[in-house]
C-alpha cells in the first residue's frame, strides 16, 4: 500500500429539509455577501433557489445572482462571475446544482483572488494560492463535486475541455437532500449513475497492487450504486436510492476509493476531449461509450481487478475461460449502460469517424504525452480506443 494523505475538510448535511439550514451555515463563515451561482432553469422550476433566496434574506445575509451554468461549464461565463465577484466584494460563493454549477463555482473562486485568467490553473501553467470559500446545495447524483479537489472546465473559444486539482476547491460544507433530486431527468440520472461508477471503478482497476480495504469498499460502492441505479430508474422517488446514488457520488470523489493507490482515469480523459469538442455530449454518456471500448483492450493487464469487478459485481457466474468470463463482463456492463438510457457509440452521440483523428490527436496535447496506465494511450492506442467505440 502506498503512502496517501486523505483530506476531507467539506463538512456534510445529509438528507430531508436540510437545505433550511443554510441560513445559519452561512453565518457560521461571517460572510457579508453571497454570489449565488446555479444552471439554467431546473433550480427555478423546482422552486429551490426561491427558497433558498428566502432563507438568506430572512436570515438578513445579502447576495447577488449568476445563473446560466450549462453542462460542461464554460470559461466565457466563470470569467463573467469574476467580474461580478470583484466588482461587489462577494466573499462567499453558493452553488445550487450539479457537479457543473460547483466546477463553475470553484474556478470563480479560484480566479476571483487573480490578476490572471483561472484557465491558467486549469492547463496547470499556475497554481491556485487562495481562493473565496464555496458551499453547496447538491441536486444531481454524478459528479462528486460536492466533496472532491477538482474542477474541470471547457474553454469554449479552443473547444479544450481541462482540469486541476488543488484542496483550495474543497468546498466548506456540502448540503445534500435526496428528495432534491427527484426531478432530476431519466438521461441525467442515468449520466449520473455512470459517472459515480466510473470515478470508483477507474480508482479501482488501476496499476498497482491489491490495497485492502480499499479495494473492498470501492467494491461496495460499486455494488450499491449498480443495485440502486436499477432501482432509481424505475422509481424515481425512491428516497433509499436516491439517498444511496447521493451518498456514492460523494465518497467516489473525495479520495476514499483511492487511499493507498495510485491511478490514472484514462477513461475520463479519453472522456473529455469528447465532450470538449461536441457540446450536446453529456460526460457520463461519453463514459458509457467509452469505457467497454477502453476495457476490451485494457484487460489483459489487469486480470485480477476485471475479474473482481465483473465477478462480485456483475455476478457473472465463472466459467473454465477468465478472458470469456471479462468480456462476457464488459458486454453485461454495456447492456446494463443500454437499459439506463444510455448510448453505447460514439454513431448515437453523432460523432462520425471524420473526428476520431482529432480526438486521438487532442487527448496526447498535440503529441505532447502519453497517458501512462493499465495500457500506454499514445496516438495510435487512441485511434483504436475511439474507433472501437465508434
């Protein structure tokens, strides 16, 4: 096992109503203003930021407002919540939403203390000193923003989709009520189911060696979110698994399925420069695509893991052939993506072949690395990762 150092300093408010606190949680930091930060329209339907918004005011704190975040969140608007937070001494910032808003959220945190661009900290050309403090009221089960280091951002005049990590992002409390996540749609469920297990499972089948009890509770978190997953996409309201994808999209993200390990998530970076370059490609369907693609070549260098993934958590039954056993794994993963809503090409997310040569080329930065894992992705493993996921 290697030497790790596990920092959680996100203090959490789990479950129903808790979201009437943040009146007095907000006081707790003697911020003097709020930025309130959000998406585009679900926290206004759903009637959530109008109660958060009466909650502040009845608990005299005073705030602003930047809405507008969208899936894959965009440099053009952290840049404008810096404007607004230098311009009105914000020194608080609120996300009310999903792993989006909160990336959002920690670039204008990060930028806000700057003179220069916070895309600076995302291509890891500067590193983050201070930043304003951040909390947040979670209503998406993905991300694992809530509780994680990192932050991730696409520029949208060079289409490069990047990210930083630094425990300057860690935010200072994190509220999560899963009835908040009721409305949430099928397909962003879904693209949120994939994600968790992707953070844990990527953390999981990575180089090195077995890391008890690491590896049991990554294991765990697996199980429980391919069980509730299944269970959530029938009932939607079903509050335990909801509260179980809520809880999952946490720890997969704030360095516990890691303690001890060393990985990669070559998948997630494979990931990015697809949605980087094709907006309407929401992240966790570009991982539904990707990682059989990635797995089919990738097993043979990590037998054990694979075997331990498809065995204790997909339950495929064993048989005299371990590489039939994997692949018949990898496929009941596939159709398990299928049966959520989810794509399983690269054709269903209307990327043609024409791209692969791009995408290939943008995830080594111009010929610049070669991400290091299970298997090397240089440009031409690239090419066959992209092409078999076509």
């Amino acid at each position: 096992m290697n030497n790790f150092i596990y920092y959680t300093p996100t203090k959490v408010y789990f479950g129903k109503d808790e979201q009437k606190k943040v009146g007095e949680i907000l006081k707790e930091f003697n911020c003097r203003k709020v930025l309130l930060h959000y998406g585009k329209s679900s926290v206004i339907k759903s009637g959530l930021l109008d109660e958060i918004k009466t909650i502040l005011k009845a608990s005299a704190i005073d705030f602003l407002e930047l809405g507008g975040v969208e899936a894959n969140p965009k440099l053009s608007l952290v840049e404008k919540g810096i404007s607004i937070v230098k311009a009105n001494d914000i020194d608080f910032i609120l996300a009310i939403g999903g792993g989006s808003v909160i990336d959002s959220a920690k670039s204008i945190a990060a930028g806000a203390v700057v003179d220069h661009s916070p895309w600076l900290f995302s291509t890891h050309k500067m590193t983050p000193k201070k930043a304003i403090p951040l909390g947040v009221i979670l209503t998406l089960a993905a991300s694992g923003s809530d509780m994680s280091d990192s932050c991730v951002i696409t520029n949208d005049k060079t289409q490069e989709k990047r990210g930083f990590n630094s425990p300057l992002n860690r935010p200072k409390f994190a509220i999560l009520n899963p009835e908040l996540t009721y409305t949430v749609s099928p397909y962003q469920t879904a693209c949120g189911i994939v994600d968790i297990m992707m953070h844990t499972l990527e953390r999981f089948i990575s180089s090195g060696e077995p890391t008890e009890p690491t590896d049991s509770i990554a294991i765990g978190l697996l199980k429980s979110v391919y069980q509730a997953g299944q269970a959530v996409m029938k009932n939607p309201c079903d509050y335990e698994a909801r509260a179980t994808l809520l809880w999952a999209n946490s720890l997969s993200h704030n360095g516990l399925t890691s303690c001890g390990r060393s990985f990669v998530m070559s998948v997630h970076q494979l990931e990015h420069e697809v949605s980087g370059m094709f907006d309407n490609v929401a992240h966790g369907a570009g991982l539904a695509v990707l990682w059989p693609a990635w797995a089919k070549l990738a097993y043979p260098n990590a037998i054990n893991r694979f075997k331990r993934f498809v065995y204790e958590v997909l339950e495929i039954n064993p048989t005299d052939s371990v590489d039939k056993d994997i692949l018949n794994g990898i496929e009941k993963f596939k159709k398990f993506f299928k049966a959520i809503g989810m794509p399983t090409s690269l054709k269903e997310l209307d990327i043609t072949e024409e791209a692969i040569p791009k995408l290939a080329l943008n995830v080594t930065f111009n010929h610049t690395r070669v991400i290091k894992d299970i298997i090397e992705i240089d440009e031409a493993m690239a090419l066959k990762i992209y092409s078999e996921a076509l």
